[in-house]
C-alpha cells in the first residue's frame, strides 16, 4: 500500500469524522472517496474497511458528547440493541440485492427536507421537550429499525437521519440529538463491524490509520459543537443534506 494513498485516505477520514461528530453525514465524504482512490477492491470490501474508522470516530466524538450532554439511557438501551439487530439485517441484506432502487427516492427525501429546514427556522433550536415515556419508547423503537436497516443497507447520512428523527419526533434539540444519535450510531456501526467481521471484508492496513484520523477528527468536532451550540449545528446540518441531495443526485441522473 502506498503511503501517499493512506496519508491521502486518513486526511479524507479526518475530515470525515470531524464532520460526522456534529451532524452525521461523515459518510458522505469517507465512502464516495475511498470507493474512488481504491478501485480495484470490490465494493464490499471497501465498505466493511470504513465501518472500523466510522465505530472509531464515533466513538470518540460520544465519549465529550457524554461529557457535556443528559442521555435517556434506558431508551438509548433499547435503541440500540434494536439498531445493531437491524444494520447487521442490512448489511446481510446488502450482500444479496442492490440497493440502486431506493437512491432515487432519497434525493427526494432530502430536497423536502432541506427546505423545511430552511423555513423551519426553529427546527431543532427550540429547548429539549419530553414527552411520554411509553411513546418515546415506541417511537424510539421504530426510528432505531428504519435508519438501522438503512445504515447496513446503505449507510451516508445515517447520523443525519438519527438527527432528523429524534428532534421531529422525539422532541429533542440539535445538541441533544446529536449526541444521542452519535451513541445509537455505534451500535449500528458495530452490527456491521459485526457482519463484516464474519465475511472477511475487512482491510486492516486501510482500517487501522483512517480510524486513528476519523477518531481525531470526531473528537475535535464534538468538541467544537458542544462549544457553539445549536445554532452552529443547525448551519452544518443543512450543509450535510446539501452534500447529500449532491451525492444521491450524481448516482441517480449521472452515474
């Protein structure tokens, strides 16, 4: 392996996992990336190397997020147990169809989404609300599912997704949503570790140096969001799912 390609691959999981420990949507930048400076390994392949830096990154952004931030630990509990069954049910799922099908109804989704974010000025800024235990859990639940399923199916953004959901529905704020869905996202993250693992599509010679990269980057986001806030979150948010209706809209009218 070059070193001029892994210095090239750990800056991109820097930058990775420095966007991701805000708003999730570091894969939006690791895995068109990687996917491109390393063509000749099957895309499988690829995939399962980038879970270990993603579990890395996400995992030191939550250790300050945790600092800082009031976790529902009982609902966290459920989600993820829930959320690690459905990325490995993904992932699994992967390996047998394409997932071309849905690109198109993402970019869809993201675009309605971005504009509601635009005009919904106090979306995700309001304070933290709670709501009935019973519901939180369902709805907990039901989130924890789709976005797992969709994280071992198809991954970028799945932070972003959590985020989403847990402000909308779960009437969190942008502060309290994110490090929740940072904590929700390592069990998903290691559910496909998990699949990856058993597959033997893993590059540890790849995997390795970006996780220390994609870790240092979480790390000095993390920090940086829970300095700046909500408001700050907000504007990388709609950067995020600006990089995502890009990403989808390339694969569906170009590629």
């Amino acid at each position: 392996m070059e070193f001029e390609l892994i210095l090239i691959l750990c800056s991109v999981a820097f930058c990775a996992g420095f966007v991701d420990s805000i708003v999730g949507g570091g894969g939006l930048i690791q895995t068109p990336l990687s996917l491109a400076l390393l063509p000749n390994y099957p895309v499988a392949t690829i995939i399962g190397t980038l879970k270990v830096p993603a579990f890395t990154g996400t995992a030191l952004a939550t250790s300050q997020y945790l600092k800082k931030i009031k976790i529902q630990w009982k609902l966290f509990t459920i989600m993820a147990m829930v959320a690690f069954i459905a990325a490995f049910l993904g992932s699994k799922l992967l390996t047998m169809v394409n997932n071309d099908f849905m690109k198109p109804l993402l970019f869809i989704v993201l675009i309605i989404l971005f504009i509601y974010t635009v005009f919904k000025k106090d979306f995700g800024q309001a304070q933290a609300r709670t709501i009935e235990k019973k519901e939180s859990i369902i709805k907990g639940i039901l989130i924890a599912f789709v976005v797992g399923m969709y994280d071992g199916f198809i991954g970028p953004a799945t932070g972003t997704f959590f985020i989403v959901a847990f402000v909308s529905m779960l009437r969190m704020d942008f502060l309290q949503a994110s490090a929740t869905a940072k904590l929700v996202n390592l069990a998903t993250n290691f559910g496909s570790i998990c699949l990856f693992l058993i597959t033997g599509k893993i590059i540890w010679a790849i995997a390795i140096p970006m996780a220390i990269c994609n870790g240092l980057g979480g790390f000095i986001g993390a920090k940086l969001a829970i300095a700046k806030g909500n408001t700050f979150i907000r504007y990388i948010f709609m950067f995020v799912i600006l990089l995502s209706i890009c990403r989808f809209g390339y694969e569906v009218f170009i590629s």
